[in-house]
C-alpha cells in the first residue's frame, strides 16, 4: 500500500475575501507538501527550520504539557509558556485561601520559589517517521479484522525493535487517517516542572464563561513554568538539586508586532477532529450526542455555579472543575449551531452520493452501506455510552472515589494495617475531601441522575435506579440525603478512622455501603452490558473508516486537500492575521487592546473585576515597551485551523518569533473539527507584548523577561 503522504494532492488554493488555510500538517512532511504554499503566504524560514532531526530546529521548543495542551520553551533556562487554563489545575493545588494564587496571580522571585508539581510532565519531539510500509507489508483485503490487526501489531513490534533509540527516549507507532497511515514517533519527558508565574484572574480568568469562545476577547490565558533536569541535562524525578533545563531550542519573542495579512503559524499537539465523517456520524453527533452531553452539563455548572459565589474555600475548592465542564459545554453548544449554518448533513450526505456513485465496481462499494447499518446497530450503545460517561467521569464525584476502593474490598487480604494499597488509599482520600463538597455533590446527584434516568435506553439501566426512583417517587434530593447520609464516603470523619482501624470484617462492611452499591450497579452495567458491545462496533466502524478514508482520497482526490485527523501529535497549521464576519452585518477586527478590558470591567463582577494594581497601571496607559501606536495589544484572531490539545500552543510569524499564544477559537469556528469554513473559522491569540506586559509591568518579574531573546 502506499504511504498517504504520496497520495495526498498537492492543491495550491488561490485565495480572495480568506486566507485561511484548512489542515493540521505533519512538520516533517511539511517540504514535500505545504512549504511552497506557506512560502508563497509569507513564510520567511524553510520547512528545515521548522522541523529537523539533523539540527536544532522549532520543533525542540515545542513540549506536550500534561496529558492535553501544548507549551513552548521561551529561554535558555527552560522557561515553559502555556495557557492559563492548562496550568489551572497545578495553580488551583497551590491555592488556599490565605495564599489565593487563582484570584491574585503567584510570581516566583527566585528559582527556590518556583513551586513543584506532582505528576506533572512535559514532553518533546524527538524525532517521527513515516513506517506505513512496515507496519502494513504483508496484509492483504482478504485479512479479517483480527488477522489485520494481529500481523500490524508483530510488524510494529519489528519496527520499534529496529528502530534507533538515543538514551532516555521513549518509542511509539501511531496510527493515523484510521490506520491507512503509520508514523513512529520518538519522545523525551520530563517530570520535574515548576509553577514560575500565574497572572491574577483580571489577566487569566478575564470574562469567564461569558467570553469564553468569543471574539472579541481580552483575556491573559497565560501561565509560566520551568522545567528542571539532574545536573547532565537528562530528565528526572523531583529533587531540589536538579537544574533549569537547557533545551536545543528555544523561541525568540517578537516585538515587532502584527497587522492584518501577515503570515501566521500555529505549532502544537491538537487533539482530536473528524473532518471525514459520513453524514450518518454527523447526524449523530448534532441530533443526540452534543445534546445530551450540553443538557448534562449544564444541570452541573448550575449547582457549581452557586457553589462557587458562596465563598472563597468553595470557589477554589470547584474552580478546576467548573472550568472543565464549561469548556465543552460551551464548545458543543457552538459547534450545533455553526453545522447547522453550514448546513452539514447536506454537505455530507452529497459527498457521500459522490462517493457511492465513483465506488460502484470498486472494494469500496460497500462500505457506506456498512457504515450505516453499524450506526444503526450502535444507536442505542453510543447513547448508553456518552450518558454513562458523563454522570460516572463528569457527575457526582462520589461514586469515582469509591471506585477506588473496590481492589480493598473485592476479597482483598489485609494481613497488615500498614499495606501498601492502605497507605494509598488514605493519601488520595485526604486529596479529595480538600477539593469536595458533601452538599454541592448531593445536589450534582439531584439534579444529574433524572436526566440520565429519562433519557438512557431502558436495557442499560441499572435495576438499583429503578427501584430506588420508585422508592423516592423521583424525589431525587430525598435519595441524595439518603445515600450520602449513611455513607462512609461522605466525609473524612468517618472514612479515615475506618482506613486506620481497617480489618477484614470493616473492609466487607464497605460493600455495603449505600454510595459504594449504587456505585458498583452503574459501572458493572456500563462495563459489562454497555462498553463490549460499544468497543465491538466501533472497532468495525473504524476498520470501515479505513476504508473510507482511503476512498476518499482514490476516488474524490479533487474535492480536498486531505489531512490526517489530528489525534494528539505535533501539527503545523498556517495562515494569516484576520477577521472575520460571524453573521450578516457584523464586521469582526482581527485585534484587541487594553481599552477594552477597561470597557468591559466590572468592579467585584466574579468575571470582570480587575485589583488595583492591574486597574492603575491600566488607566495610567503605563505600557512601557510594549505598547504599539500608544495602544497595548492583548488579543488577536488568525485563520489557523485549531483543535483543543492546541491550547498553549505558540502562534509564530513569517521569521519564526513568537507573536502570540493560542488559547481559544470563535464560537463560530467549534464546527471546525467536523467541518472547516475559511470564511468565519479564526483562532483566537493572546499577544506576547500583553504577556510580556503582565509579567514586567505587573508581576515586576524582569528576571523573566531577561531571560528571553527578544526581537525588536
């Protein structure tokens, strides 16, 4: 088979109202295919300085941050940039209410103050291969799935085997474009990542979920941090005598400055879009799967919502997870409504008649039919799936936190009260009673599990929630008192004397607490009669998909220029500086500044508010350096196609520089994981002189920006 990087056309787009450019490209593909595009946009460095294994190239400052977002390395001493909301959850740990880091910022003024964070880890590219020849030699269409999948599985296990391995690395095989393609990828992760800079919320936090996926937009969605090594520069463990990295590359800042049409780059681990699902899949996802997760949602943020205006303990104990919920609330609320304006299933529905129409006497043929059938058959588990997914990993804590102990009390031995999974088990439960609530939980259940009760298939309900709605008569905040009334987990007072006192008899007690069996009738449902089934015929979706895909690409090749989804692994989008129009009648300028966040401020709004020192330096216009035109720049819109995982991610002009990070689109570009409109699709930047401002003007931390290699 060949690789999909030979088969992609090459399509040079001539632009006139757009620059935007669709596609999330691979960096080491970037010469043979988008470099005299990019070039011909403004592009002044070469696709080798982009990515290189040979030399240092921009790729070595380009750094997974946690498990989701990017981040970039911004000095010689491993000076860490990323998004604000991608270091929440590390500045939230730090939080108290005599030390709020979340509402008053955290500025380090010496590396001994930079604060460690548990489990956190950043990791880099070291090099990517292209392997679909490897993986896939051998395979013919005549293999079933479980052959394929076994002869791809040992030509993997060859090629990783074969594969160069430089000391501290670790190995991966990716599939990509539903496994038409196969990319080895090599990485190097560090684990000692320190908290350097937090903005206060009038920087970070700027117009909450109000602004959230909104132009114009005027919020500081920055956060510093600093990776550290042993004393050879390799990764390690946490140890107050490890180092400030030095990295093979870091960025240089741009002063400069932007204007409209200037080239733009975003480069980054975006993390997941479906760009080729056939109309039977979009449908899905607009009419029943987006609808469901928004109604879930929603029911949850109200109670946080009023949980959080309570008081400052509440309100940093739930920010974290407010955030997290709203951010796909929000998102799948506007990727409905920008499809239906695209009128996607239409547009689908015609590629797919294309596609039926050209497959006819090909291996093709059957696979639309096919996939429509497996939709069909999949209904009813993909409902149970996402339901379940968002009551048991978005809904009431309470019920993770038992999971926890079920290897404690499912016929576990305790021969020593000092056992290892005991000393666990109390150390995590300490962790979670300092970010929960007993009665904000109680009311997550109330409001959450009715919904869940209306709208799951019958045959996926558990026999627990039947009998006890009928024996509540669905009052449902009755139930909640009543469980969490006579559980063990409802507080510390009671689980950690039983922990410290644990016996064979007390660990069977657990089994029968309230929570703890409720807990169990949902997950043994969900991984035995809903998961099987749902992985089955999803597998056969995708093994379908691969079909598809490759499809696609034979039998339309001049209807796109095709691009493998993103799927968490270093991308390279392009385009320019612009605004755009959302709707008839309204014109959106491609950039914002400082006067607007003075417009928009609201004293004590929970949103809005600015502290003083922020609001002085504000109205005195004192923008030293940083300002343009005796304005300070704080946001700008691109027309790069971005995707969550993009978060943090460096926006790098024509040279290179960094100009700005990207933390955000417009709500009227969520569609574009499904579907891509160069008209309205922008992605949203904080301007590094705003960041650079915060952290000089405000934070008085000019170690830090001396520490960069600024571009005047």
């Amino acid at each position: 088979m060949k690789k999909i990087a030979l088969i992609i056309p090459l399509v040079i787009f001539t632009f006139s109202r757009t620059f935007a450019v669709e596609g999330m490209w691979l960096p080491f593909l970037l010469k043979s295919l988008n470099e005299p595009e990019m070039k011909t946009m403004g592009m002044r460095i070469s696709a080798e300085d982009i990515y290189s294994v040979h030399e240092s190239s921009l790729k070595d400052a380009i750094f997974i941050f946690g498990g989701g977002c990017t981040s970039e390395i911004i000095s010689s001493q491993g000076l860490l940039l990323t998004n604000h909301h991608c270091g929440f959850g590390q500045i939230q740990s730090h939080s108290s209410v005599q030390n709020d880091f979340l509402k008053n910022g955290f500025v380090a003024k010496t590396f001994a103050d930079e604060l460690p964070n548990d489990n956190l880890t950043a990791t880099r590219i070291v090099y990517m291969e292209d392997v679909t020849n490897l993986v896939l030699f051998g395979l013919s269409p005549n293999m079933t799935t479980e052959q394929r999948e076994a002869m791809v599985k040992s030509n993997s296990e060859k090629v990783l085997a074969k594969a160069d391995k430089p000391a501290g690395t670790e190995f991966y095989i990716k599939p990509f474009a539903y496994g038409n393609q196969y990319i080895l990828i090599c990485t190097e992760t560090f684990k000692d990542i320190r908290l350097v800079f937090a903005p206060p919320a009038g920087v970070g936090k700027f117009g909450g979920d109000t602004d959230n996926w909104v132009w114009p937009r005027h919020t500081g969605d920055f956060s510093v941090f600093r990776i550290y090594t042993n004393k050879e520069n390799k990764p390690a463990a946490f140890s107050r005598d490890n180092v400030p990295y030095k990295p093979l590359k870091h960025l240089s800042v741009s002063l400069k400055g932007i204007k409209p049409g200037d080239f733009t780059m975003v480069y980054g681990f975006p993390g997941r879009t479906t760009q080729y699902l056939p109309a039977v899949a979009v449908d899905y996802v607009m009419n029943v799967q987006n609808p469901l997760r928004v109604k879930m949602r929603a029911a949850s943020l109200e109670v946080i919502g009023e949980t959080m205006r309570e008081n400052d303990d509440l309100r940093i104990r739930y920010a974290a997870k407010q955030a997290r919920i709203s951010n796909g609330y929000k998102k799948w609320i506007g990727e409905g409504k920008g499809l239906k304006r695209l009128n996607a299933l239409d547009v689908k529905k015609a590629v797919d008649a294309r596609f039926a129409q050209n497959a006819k006497g090909t291996e093709f043929e059957p696979v639309l039919s096919q996939l429509s059938s497996l939709y069909i058959e999949s209904y009813d588990y993909n409902k149970a799936y996402d339901l379940y997914v968002e009551y048991l990993v978005y809904g009431p804590e309470i019920f993770r936190f038992a999971r926890n102990f079920e290897k404690l009390t499912e016929g576990y031995a305790i021969d020593k009260g000092d056992s290892a999974e005991l000393r666990k088990l109390t150390k995590n439960s300490a962790g979670f009673y300092k970010n929960w609530n007993l009665a904000t939980d109680k009311k997550i259940f109330a409001a959450l599990t009715p919904i869940f009760i209306e709208n799951i298939p019958e045959k996926f309900l558990p026999a627990a929630l039947i009998s006890a709605k009928a024996k509540h008569q669905s009052n449902y905040t009755a139930w909640a008192n009543e469980i969490y009334g006579n559980s063990i987990f409802a507080s510390s007072e009671k689980l950690i004397p039983t922990l410290n006192g644990l016996n064979k008899k007390s660990a069977k007690a657990i089994k029968k607490d309230p929570v703890y069996m409720l807990m169990q009738a949902m997950y043994t449902v969900f991984l035995d009669d809903v998961n099987p089934t749902y992985e089955k015929k999803n597998a056969e979706i995708e093994k379908n998909m691969r079909l598809f895909m490759a499809g696609l690409m034979q039998l339309l090749p001049n209807d796109r220029k095709y691009w493998p989804d993103a799927n968490s692994t270093l991308r390279v989008t392009y385009g320019k500086v612009e605004g755009y129009e959302p709707v008839d009648g309204t014109t959106y300028l491609p950039f914002t500044t400082a006067e607007g966040i003075l417009e928009k401020y609201i004293p004590k709004d929970e949103e809005f508010d600015l502290d003083d020192k922020l609001l002085g330096l504000l109205k005195n216009k004192d923008y030293g350096r940083y300002a343009a035109n005796g304005k300070l720049p704080v946001g700008f819109t691109a027309s790069n196609h971005t995707t969550g995982g993009n978060s943090g991610s460096p926006v790098l002009n024509a040279d290179g520089h960094l100009i700005g990070i990207n933390f955000d689109r417009s709500w009227e570009s969520t569609m574009s994981d499904i579907m891509y409109d160069p008209s309205r699709c922008r992605n949203i930047t904080c301007d590094i002189r705003y960041v650079l401002w915060v952290i000089d003007k405000w934070g008085n931390a000019d170690r830090l920006v001396n520490e960069m290699t600024l571009v005047q």
